[in-house]
C-alpha cells in the first residue's frame, strides 16, 4: 500500500514538473535602433561608475559624482531628469539621498 501511494505522488510530481517546464515568457523584441546588441554602452557606463567614480555609498562624495554623471547622461540622451531627494536614519544618524527619476516625450501616430 505503501509502495502505491509514493509511486502515485511521484508520478503526480513528475507530471506537475513536465507541464510547468513547457511554459515559458516570451521573449520581447526591440528595435535594433534602440538596443545596442553588443552590450558596449552599457559596459561603459558600469565600467566608468565602478573604476573611475568608484564606491557609491550613501551620503558620500562617491554617490554625488554618480549622481552628476546619470543625470549628464541623461540630458545627453534626450531625456528630461527630476531629483527626487530622500533621508534615512541608520545606526542613528541622518543620511540624504537621491533617486533620479528620467522622462522622455514619447511620440503618437
């Protein structure tokens, strides 16, 4: 009896890992114009905010150099930048922040 029951459970499992494995997401396509295939800008953007900025901590000098650069590099893209400033508390003390947030007019036919 106990032999039949484990075997239908795994049986059940197995047919439940089968069916599952058959979806999938599919896959977006872009416009070639809008994506750089090789990947390079955007390895020269981590490259230039990891080796030449360097850390990014919170509240330092890091984090105020990476700020400049993002919102430079958007302006350079066409896109309009908005700070969105923000403070914290950690281990007692006061830390201000900043997201930057990037907006471009998108266009209708």
């Amino acid at each position: 009896m106990k032999k039949r029951l484990l075997f239908s459970m795994v049986t059940i499992l197995f047919l439940l890992i089968s069916a599952a494995g058959g979806v999938t997401a599919s896959t977006v396509y872009y416009s070639p114009s809008l994506v750089d295939k090789t990947g390079a800008v955007a390895y020269e953007h981590t490259r230039y905010l990891s080796e030449v900025i360097g850390a990014r901590v919170y509240g330092t000098e890091g984090e105020k150099k990476a700020k400049e650069y993002v919102k430079q590099q958007f302006a350079r893209m066409g896109y309009e930048s908005t700070e969105q400033p923000f403070s914290f508390k950690r281990r007692g003390q006061q830390i201000d922040s900043a997201n930057f947030i990037a907006y471009k007019q998108g266009k209708s036919t």
